[in-house]
C-alpha cells in the first residue's frame, strides 16, 4: 500500500483564505484585527519563526506588532508591557514566542496574557477549558492537526488514536482534542515499555516527540493516519519529521510530509485564533 500525502501547504492555502475573507469582512464593518508578536533575545530559529508569524497577518490583511527586547529584558518590563497589550483595543492576539531567557518565568508571562488575547492558547485556562469541553483557544499545532484530519474526511470518533509525546504545547492537548472529538486514546511518551505495542493498534497516530524515526513501519497498523509533528534534521541537514517517512508510508492510508505538513497548518491556526479573538471583540 502506498499512503495518500495529507498536504499541509494547500490545506493552510485554503484555510489563510477563509481567515483573509473574515478580516475583510471584520473591516467592512470598522475592524482590523491584530496580533502582538513578542520576541525576547536574539534565538536564531525564534527570529524565523516571528518573521514567518509577522508575514502571515500582512498575508491575510491583519495588523501586527513585532515587539522585540534584548535578552537582558527585565522580567517585571516584559510583564508591563503585557499589560500594555492586553488594555489595547487595536491588539486582539498576543503572542510570546518561546522559549524565554533563564532569568525570565516563562508560565508567569504567560499567565500575564489576557485569556482573551491567548492566540496561542497556552495560558493555564485555555488548556483547562479545552480539558473540560470549554470555549477557550485551541494550541495551533494539535488544532491543525485535528483539521487535518477533517480535511480528509477521518472522523476521530471511535477509532483508537496513539499520541506519542506529551508536551503542554502538543501531546496533551492533542490527546484532549482527539478525546473531545470522541476517539479513544493512549498517550505514549519517554517512559512506555514497548511502544509498538500500542501504535500497532492505532487508527490514528500522532507523532510529537523531535525524535527521528520513533515510528517505522513495523510498528503501524495497515490503513492508519499517520500525523507526524516532529522538526528534525537528518544525517544530510535536510529537514524531517519523527517518522521514517519512506517505510511508513508503504503501509499507511494517510501521512502528512515534513515539510509542507503540520508546519504550515500551525501557522495558519494562529491566523485562525487571531481572527476569531477579534470577530469576538467586535461582537
Ligand atoms: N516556540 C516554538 N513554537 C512556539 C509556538 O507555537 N508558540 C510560541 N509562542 N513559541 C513557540
């Protein structure tokens, strides 16, 4: 069997559509929605990644802020400035790209974000709402996965999904939105005995470790969705998930590549969670 590419470039070009066409439509009525992207130090990936986020609200019409400090920045100045954005009508999404020099507690800041304005979705009551069947904003990277799996008619509800990892930014919210869409699920991590026990069984396997090749092809039920969130670089320098692409998707139905599958999707759930924060603002 060869796997179907779950294509995360064109589902995210279709996605950042439908968010461009609800920016137009916010603006009709007076409304330009806008993120506050905010970047402590001079990490050489971060400094990429808040470019890439600054770029995606030019892309869809939205207003964005790029706040940058040295990495000296004084916890208590970072925290002001919080409360700056948060008190902004103009600012409906704030961001604090991780990770947060030592001297600063990154959970403190990010606590200091307004729930309301936590496009990032991980403030301690987003994660607890999505925990209990809440409102609140989902986390990017596992809210496009699950749209994702939407996107290839895979209904989660009854089918056994395997998370591998357990993250705050991913594996347990990706395993709180799986069970919210009904499917029964493990969450495997760093200390499960035999992994290939469970992923054997998996209808639906996310892998989320930053680990190469934590999912061969051995370990993987014929027919599954393989969702693989992994960012690693091979022996080559070339990018690659945590799943050996090339023998998995010999059996798989469905995998998503790496590049151009859960990384973009990521992106443009952050435009997704930007634009609902201010349709809500302006309601
Ligand atoms: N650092 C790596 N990924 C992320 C992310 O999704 N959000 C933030 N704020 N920082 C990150």
């Amino acid at each position: 069997m060869t796997a179907q590419l779950i294509d995360g470039n064109a589902l995210s070009k279709k996605t950042r559509a439908e968010v461009a066409q609800r920016v137009a439509a916010l603006a009709a009525q007076g409304h330009r929605p806008g993120l506050a992207v905010i970047l402590v130090g001079h990490n050489p990936a971060s400094q990429v990644y808040v470019k890439h986020k600054v770029a995606d609200c030019e892309s869809v019409g939205m207003h964005s802020v790029l706040d940058r400090h040295p990495a000296d920045l004084p916890e208590a100045e970072l925290l002001a400035r919080i409360h700056e954005l948060n008190a902004d009508p103009g600012i409906h999404g704030i961001l604090v790209q991780l990770p947060l020099p030592a001297h600063i507690d990154a959970n403190k800041v990010i606590e200091t974000i307004s729930p309301a304005k936590d496009v990032d979705g991980f403030h301690v009551a987003s994660a607890g709402a999505l925990m209990i069947g809440r409102h609140g904003f989902k986390a990017c990277t596992p809210y496009g996965c699950m749209k994702m799996l939407e996107a290839i008619g895979c209904n989660p509800k009854g089918k056994h999904a395997v998370v591998i990892g357990r993250s705050n930014i991913v594996g347990k919210p990706m395993a709180m939105m799986l069970l919210q869409a009904n499917a029964t699920v493990t969450v495997c991590h760093s200390a499960t005995p035999d992994l290939a026990h469970h992923t054997r069984q998996a209808d639906i396997v996310v892998a989320a470790v930053g680990k190469r090749n934590v999912l061969t092809a051995d370990m993987v039920k014929p027919g599954a969705v393989i969702i693989d969130v992994g960012m690693n670089r091979n022996d080559e320098g070339k990018l690659c998930g945590d799943v050996d692409f090339d023998g998995v998707s010999k059996v798989a139905g469905w995998i998503t590549p790496v590049p151009g599958g859960v990384g973009p999707m990521t992106r443009a759930m952050l435009l997704v969670n930007t634009i609902e924060a201010a349709e809500y603002a302006a309601a």
